[in-house]
C-alpha cells in the first residue's frame, strides 16, 4: 500500500511539473504541449477517426511482426543450442547481423517490398527476433545435461521426445522472459517501421509532427505506453499461468 502512495503521489508530480513547465513559460508550449491540452487533441483524433485506424492498423503490424519474430527467433534459437554444428556454423553469422539495428534495414524493405504492411512487419520481425533467439539460446543451453542423460537411459533418446520433455519444460521460464522483453521491443520497432510512410501510429506522428501539432504527438505517444501497458500485463497473465506448474 505503501509503495502504491508513493508511486501515485510521483506520478501526480510529474503531471503537475508537466503543466507548470509550459504554463509558467519555463518551455514553449509548442515544444512541450501542457498535458491540460491533451484530452482535447485526442477527442480530435477520435472524432476524426484517425486513432482508430492508426491503432488498427499498427496492432496488425505489431500482432504478425511479433508472432513471427518470436516464433523464429525461438525455434532457431533452441535449435542452434541443442546441435553443436549449427552453433558452430551461425556462430560468426550472427556475430555479424546482431549488431545491426532494426532501422538499418530500413532501405533494403523498402527495395524488396515497397512502402507497404510487409515491409513494416520485417522491420518489427527484425526488432523482435534477436531478443528471443538470444533468450531461448541461453535457456536451452542452461539445460541441465545431466536430465537429458535420464531421458536417454529411460528410452527418450529422440530429439523432439527429449525437446518436449526436457529441453522446452526446463527452458519455458527463460523464453517467455525474453518473449515479454520483446511485447516492448515490437512497440519500439512499430513507430521505427511506420515512419516511412506505412500507416498507422508512426504516420500519424510524423503527419502531426510536420504539422507542427505536438499535443497530436504526445497523445499517440501515451497511446502506445498505453498498449504496451495492456499487452504486457497480459502475457503477464498468461506466463503465470504457464509456469504455474513450477510453484
């Protein structure tokens, strides 16, 4: 209870330190829109109908790009730890494109799909993928051997019987700590994919930014903490349901 006073009672001073900033001229209110002016901007943009369609369309991209994303980097990354040779082959491959930031390839998905929903959902795929492929690389990898030496002397000597049975139970906590890392990640990677011209929130943000609407910005801006906030206490939800077994 105590903990929660205290985060209300920063959350209120922060808004309020928001409000006195520009209102008192400390800032120009067109570099920094007093949050007063937010609610009216956002009734705008509903009445408009531009929320709506920017948040529809940049949950597709997000809801593919992450489901993708995580689903490659996963599978690739337990089976890169369970087969030395495939370790040993990516070894220096991913050395080389790990480094690389999901806006450098920016231009090539522009090349190779044009300004459309494809080439947002590759830079989102980008910006999830490494995340979970270095989570379920680590956990499978954490693996105990000596559980895998049991599964042989009981008759589970197949690669999926010991992946089922050993490998993704023993790993599941580590890959959803990286998959919950990536929820934040795909948001990030969504207004980077959309700024080129895809639509949704990064248009709209850079249509109100050119405009020179800030408080347009601002409410896309709470509107994405927003959705991060709402998806991540979801999966929050659902990993405590996986990994309940573990209690």
């Amino acid at each position: 209870m105590h903990r929660t006073l205290l985060a209300a009672l920063g959350l209120i001073a922060f808004v309020l330190l928001w409000e006195a900033a520009p209102r008192f001229g400390f800032v120009s209110p067109l570099f920094v829109p007093p949050p007063s002016g937010l609610p009216s901007a956002f009734l705008r943009e509903i009445q408009a109908g531009y929320w709506v369609s920017a948040v529809l369309a940049s949950l597709r991209h997000y809801a593919l790009g992450l489901a993708l994303g995580t689903g490659l980097g996963v599978a690739l990354g337990i089976a890169t730890a369970l087969y030395d040779g495939l370790d040993a082959a990516l070894s220096w491959v991913v050395r080389l494109l790990r480094p690389v930031p999901g806006l450098a390839w920016v231009p090539f998905a522009i090349v190779w799909f044009g300004i459309s929903e494809t080439a947002a959902t590759f830079i989102i795929i980008i910006g999830v993928f490494w995340i979970n492929f270095y989570a379920a690389y680590g956990a499978a990898k954490a693996v105990d051997k000596d559980l895998l030496e049991v599964a042989d002397a009981f008759g589970h000597r197949g690669t999926l019987a010991k992946l089922f049975k050993i490998v993704l139970p023993g790993s599941t906590a580590g890959i959803l700590a990286g998959a919950r890392t990536g929820l934040g990640q795909a948001w990030m990677a969504v207004v980077a994919a959309e700024l080129f011209g895809v639509p949704g929130l990064g248009q709209r943000m850079m249509q109100a930014s050119s405009l020179l609407a800030t408080e347009v910005v601002v409410v896309y801006m709470i509107t994405i903490a927003a959705l991060y906030g709402l998806t991540d206490a979801l999966f929050v939800q659902l990993r405590d349901r996986l990994l309940r077994w573990q209690r």
